[in-house]
C-alpha cells in the first residue's frame, strides 16, 4: 500500500498522534493520501521524464503517478508497486479509463523487493523512515543518471539535487543517482606525455572531495560536482610563473573518464582521459575501534554489493553502499558509527564518524593443510 504522511500531522494533538501511530503500525504502513494532481505534474516535470523513461512508483496507490508518467509526459512505461491488493485494482480501473494499459503495470508486492533495475525515474510518497530503508536499494538497482523524486520527505544525509514548493505547502525532492568515482585515477600529460597524475578522490553520495598528485605536489581539488555519470572539478595548478585554475570536465564510464580540460588564459580544451586503478572491494575486513575489534563480509552478487557484521553470527548491514571503490556503512554495535572509506589494495583507508581515523585490513584466507 502506498504510504502517506501528511506533513500537518505533526501539529496534531498527544492523543490524536498516538492513535493514528498506532493504527498505521497495525496496518504496517501509513494511511493513503494520494499525492494532488500539481504535486504530481511538479514531481515529473523534476524528474524531466520523457519518452526514454520507464518510470516506477514505488507504493502507488491509485496508480495516477505512472498514468501521468505516459499519458502527459510521454514515458515509454510505467509501472507502480503497491502491497494493497485495493490499490490494484483501482490502479488497474483508472489505467483503463485513461487508455494507458498497454504502457503501464501495477504489482501487488513488497516494494523492498520490487526489482527496479530498468527504472530510470523513481517516485516516491512515503514515510521518512521508509525513505532511509530504501536507500541503499536505489544504490543497489538503479543506474547513474536515474532519478528520484519524492514528494514532502528527504533522504536524511543524501542531500536533494533540487527541491522545489507547491501550493506552498508542499516539498518536491529530487536526486540523480551518482556515479562511484571514489578511488585511484591516472592519466599522463604535458606536450608530450611527459607528466603524470595521480587524482584521488573520496565519495558520500554525491559529494566528492580529493586530491591531485602532479610531480610529487599535491593540490586538493575544488568545486567538485557529481550529477548522474557527470563529474567536474577544478583544481590551482602553477604553469611557468603563474597561478592558474585548471577545469576538469567529465563522463564516467566505470573505470574510465573521458572528457576535456580547461586551463584558464587558454581558448583551447585539452581531452583528458583518466583509468581508475583496479580493486577488489569484496572480502572479509576487520578493524579495531575503541578497543573492541570488529569484522564485515563484503560479498557482490547480481544486484550488487552487500555487508555482513560478524558478531557471532552474521548480522546484515542494511546501510551500506559501494561507489567505485569507496565503501560506507552504519553499524550499531557498541554505539552508532558510520564508516566512510576507500580500498587500497589489502586496506580500506578513510575515516569513522566524519573524523576519526579509520583503517580496515583484508582478512586472508590461509591455504589449508592436507
């Protein structure tokens, strides 16, 4: 069912807020409110839909999101998740009326198990803690460049690209989903090639921060922006006896980055084509915090990377995320701590909490005796 949180609710009354939470937890989810014809324009205008898309609204209620996603927008399909079989049908009803059913589907099913790997717009109304348990999932399944909007609530520390008002009441939130640029990158230059450089850079969603290593010097980069598989940055590099900025522009593409650079006082671009030193991100890290040693598995499979805490048995950890070859997880054991870290060979080298230093090592397997 497609969970809705009136943002007014808050001002409600002790008692009227403990009844209605207790309601919603017996109902696993929270009451439908259907998102308002405005609300729903101004989500999919955000998301700039098109007739590329596949567009998925995940607890879809009446099914009029992804109806507007092909009816309006022209998206290619829609398909909405919903676990009320009522919704369903309605869903299905107003499909029919709009003459839409040969381009959108509606699933009766969890949404944390809805495979949304084709999407590349995601909608979403839902509860604020729904929206952090999704996260890791959208990582997971979507591809860079994909987007999600949501209607009134965020996603905690994933800060929103845009956020826009209607009705001046409601909030529209949207994010592309990056890619992982964390890691080692390299390329050579100079008029001949002569030049080696070394960028290293750090990942939390979309935020990027590093270093540039040019002849022993090393400069940290500034104005970093990660949209979708775009990345630029700039960085102050001396050229003879001047100070200049140097723009780096780029597509990401795995492990490659092709684009140009743009040195200031030079009318000219250069290309600029950078490969990410190769790592192997999976394996069993153990690390040692406050005196008490803690051990993760980091396994791949199809759908992506997941983590397990080793604490007697193993325990998931739900957020968790890989970018390249960055790594960041929350764990809870002996207190909330959330670790933020590139791979380097045998190390995951970053920091925990923001601030502390943080260095992982990879836990070899011993060769047995027969």
């Amino acid at each position: 069912m497609r969970g809705k949180w009136l943002a007014h609710c808050v001002m409600v009354s002790m008692f009227v807020g403990s009844l209605f939470a207790v309601v919603c937890a017996q109902r696993r989810d929270v009451p439908f409110v259907p998102s308002p014809p405005e609300v729903v324009k101004k989500m999919l205008q955000m998301a700039d839909v098109g007739k590329n898309d596949i567009v998925y609204d995940l607890g879809c209620g009446d099914g009029r999101i992804v109806i507007a996603a092909v009816r309006d927008f022209g998206a290619k399909k829609g398909v909405g998740v919903d676990i009320d079989p009522q919704r369903i049908r309605e869903s299905n009803e107003n499909a029919r009326k709009a003459g839409v059913t040969e381009k959108v589907q509606f699933i009766e099913g969890d949404l944390f198990k809805a495979d949304i790997t084709e999407a590349t717009v995601v909608t979403l109304y839902l509860l604020p803690s729904v929206n952090l348990r999704l996260r890791p999932k959208l990582f997971r399944e979507l591809k860079p460049g994909s987007r999600v909007v949501s209607h009134d609530f965020d996603m905690g520390e994933w800060e929103a690209d845009e956020q826009a008002t209607v009705d001046n009441y409601h909030t529209v939130y949207l994010w592309t989903i990056p890619a992982g640029v964390a890691g080692t990158w390299r390329w050579s230059g100079g008029q001949k090639g002569e030049q080696q450089f070394v960028l290293k850079l750090n990942q939390a969603f979309q935020k990027v921060s590093g270093t540039l290593i040019v002849g022993g010097t090393q400069t940290p980069i500034s104005e970093a922006k990660l949209t979708g598989t775009r990345l630029s940055f700039a960085v102050l590099r001396r050229v003879g006896e001047k100070q200049v900025k140097v723009v780096y522009d780029g597509r990401v593409n795995g492990d490659t980055i092709t684009g140009t650079v743009t040195i200031s006082g030079q009318p000219q671009a250069r290309q600029w084509v950078a490969k990410r030193d190769s790592v192997v991100v999976e394996g069993t890290w153990r690390w040692t915090l406050n005196g008490k040693t803690n051990t993760i598995v980091i396994e791949k499979s199809k759908n992506g990377y997941f983590a397990s805490l080793l604490n007697g048995e193993r325990e998931p950890i739900n957020d968790f995320y890989v970018w390249g070859a960055g790594v960041q997880f929350t764990i809870e054991r002996d207190g909330k701590h959330t670790y933020n870290g590139v791979v380097e060979g045998d190390r995951i080298i970053g920091t925990v909490d923001g601030t502390g230093k943080w260095v992982a090592e990879r836990v070899k397997r011993t060769a047995r005796k027969r």
